[in-house]
C-alpha cells in the first residue's frame, strides 16, 4: 500500500532544494504517471500527503477528535479512495469529497495518478463504489471522480466566499495512513496564504508548480491527501495536498498545504461540464507506453538533443508498435516540440484513447525516425 507525501525543493531563494533523483522512469499516458508522489513545499522538506507505506493512523495532538461537532458535521460527506496502479504493482491511498449526491467526488490528482482501478469508500453510509476519472488538472493538482450507481450521499460544500485568515484555528481531517474507516482529525492553525510549491515526484523526478496554496501547521498524514481543511464555523476552507515528512523544522511544527476552496471549485466545475482546455483534460486516458526520462543525447550533427529518453516499452503500446527501444529519445508529438519528460506529460494531455499522432524520435546512432500512431487507454491522471 502506497501513501505518501510530496517532497520537494523550494521557492525561496537561498533554500536548498531537498535531494532529487538523478533521473526518472515514468510510464507516459496524457499525463507521465507518477509511481510514489513526493512533493516539495515552500523553504521546507515535505511529502504529498498520500502515497507511502500504510500505517495505523495516528491520534491527533490536540482535543479535537474525529467525533467533535465540526468533524461530525463534515465527516458524512467524505470518502476513502484507494487506487489499484496496475502497471507499478501498488496500491495508493487518499481521501476524497462527494460534491453531488449522485457521486460526483473531488481529489488530488496524484492521488489517483497511475491508477488503473480506482474503489471508493462513503464514510456516510460505508459502501464500497468503483470510480471512473471524469477528469483532471495536473497543474492544479484536482481530479473529479464519476462513483457508479451512487445515490442519495451526503455532500460536503466548498466554501469559495469565506474569508480566510492568518492565524484562524483550522481541522484537518483524512483516511491517515490508508486505514479506511472514520476519518482522523488534526487541528493546527492557517501560518500563510497565497504560498506557492514545487511539487515533485521522487520516483519520477518530474516536477510541477502550485500556486496560492493556504499553509497550516496541521501535522498532515499519509492519505490526507484530497481531505478537507475546515474553518472555524465548520466552513470546507480548501483541500489538503501536501505535507511535512518531518515536523523538526525550525521552530519545530509541521508544515502543510492546501488548495483554497476558492481556487478548486471553479476547476471542479469546469471539469463536471467536460469544459476541456490547455489545463484541464477530461475523460479516459491516452497511452504511449514508454517508461522515460530526461536528458539531452549526444547525436552526430547535434551534440544536445533534449527530449524524453526511452528506457524502457510496454508491450501492446502505440510505443511497441512504432518500433520505439530503450535508449531512443522522443522529440516531438505531433506539431509540439518534447524537451524533456515533464514536456511529454503535458505534450500528451491534450490526446485521448484512439486518437492518431505523429511521433518523432531519434535513435542512439542520432538516426531520425517517424511513426504515425493510436493511442490506447491507460492509466488515470
């Protein structure tokens, strides 16, 4: 079972970015999959609240409980989501809320991001659903779920005009270490508004920046992720993404984040419409089939050509079929120039299952080659 954190470098200048892997495999689908999220945060080590070794929960630091009357009241509305990412063997934990009682539902995407089942737990009425991907903003970090034949659930509402403040007592509440059941609670208060992150994953090396993000000093969890951070009155205030792998740090409290209400419900809805755009990808999934990573090859002719390196192909792929082989670098999709793999990711939203590209790619004797190909379903996000 997977779920952790995101650990990341930092955008204050003079702080140094936590250590990254010297490169990265990935699967290429609309977006590059993720295997184990990692996040970095603002001047500060810390990890995506979802993906990582499941643990027991633990209880929080202060009086608030899952049962007090804030937590009571948002708690129906919540779900446990776990992600079967089939092609990395694993499991990943996160949490979700039910936006219509029909089963729309709003998450992380890297929650979901790789998943190629994803089951859904209502912590209202305890049923287990499947979930299909409506869609997903990988800069935004948001993904809307579809449960099947949900009826009757009870909601949880983005607060998108309440005023937010420094210092305003704030409740976290999640599926804590992917246990399931009634969601954990932890209590902190709002340190910053308008914080902006590189978020990377580790085992990926592919980085992403999120922007106006709400800091606390909750002690976030693994599969916190997707949650809710409540106000004061009860209020969903925003969606917890990301938190501290080590709470040690300066003054010693935990660092976290979350996207503002005020910035995910508008991309919800966006998402529920089928309003699709640079950002926002909706529907199934387009499937490459190439494990990457990024670099510039040194070719005959041109000493520095970047793009995503091919390590390594999954048989029954558009990537198979094109005649792709480790070692290959891709350099364009299409009319859209590939750099690098975080270029592919974004290259690769815009496809879907079915759709026809043409693929560019030199080899490792710096020969050119282009192959027209159709893209087959795959992994979520």
């Amino acid at each position: 079972m997977h779920d952790g954190l995101l650990t990341a470098g930092t955008d204050q200048a003079g702080s140094p970015p936590a250590p990254r892997r010297p490169h990265h495999h990935v699967l290429a689908t609309a977006a590059v999959l993720a295997v184990i999220a990692a996040a970095a945060l603002v001047s500060v080590v810390v990890s995506r609240a979802v993906r990582g070794p499941a643990k027991p929960a633990v209880a929080p630091s202060s009086p608030t409980a899952p049962t007090s009357p804030l937590a009571a009241r948002v708690d129906p509305g919540l779900v446990d989501v776990t992600a079967t990412l089939g092609y990395q063997q694993a499991i990943s934990a996160g949490t979700g809320m039910v936006l219509t009682p029909s089963g729309l539902v709003i998450t992380n995407n890297h929650v979901i991001e790789g998943a190629t089942a994803i089951t859904v737990t209502d912590v209202g009425n305890h049923r287990t659903y499947t979930a299909a991907v409506v869609g997903y903003d990988q800069s935004q970090d948001i993904a809307v779920l579809q449960l099947a034949a949900a009826s009757r659930l009870k909601t949880v509402s983005l607060s998108t005009a309440s005023a937010v403040t420094v210092g305003e007592k704030v409740l976290a509440l999640g599926n804590a270490g992917g246990q399931g059941g009634m969601p954990a609670a932890a209590t902190g208060t709002i340190t910053a508004l308008g914080q902006s992150i590189t978020a990377t994953d580790q085992s990926a090396g592919i980085s992403e920046q999120l922007t106006g993000l709400i800091q606390t000093d909750v002690p976030l969890q693994p599969g916190d992720s997707g949650g809710p951070l409540v106000g004061p009155a009860g209020q969903v205030i925003g969606m917890n993404t990301a938190g501290s792998s080590q709470f040690q740090i300066g003054s010693g409290t935990a660092q976290a984040f979350a996207i503002p209400a005020s910035q995910a419900a508008p991309i919800a809805a966006a998402i529920t419409a089928g309003r699709a755009s640079a950002a926002v990808h909706i529907g199934a999934t387009a499937f490459l089939g190439v494990q990457v990573v990024s670099y510039g090859v040194a070719v005959p002719g041109n000493p520095a050509v970047a793009g995503a390196g091919v390590a390594g192909i999954t048989q029954g792929t558009a990537a198979a079929r094109a005649g792709l082989s480790p070692g290959d670098v891709i350099v364009s999709i299409g009319r859209q120039a590939v750099t690098s793999a975080m270029s592919l990711r974004s290259v690769m939203n815009a496809y879907h299952p079915g759709g026809t590209a043409s693929l560019h790619w030199v080899d490792q004797d710096g020969q050119a080659h282009t192959a027209t190909i159709v893209f087959t379903a795959g992994p979520a996000g």
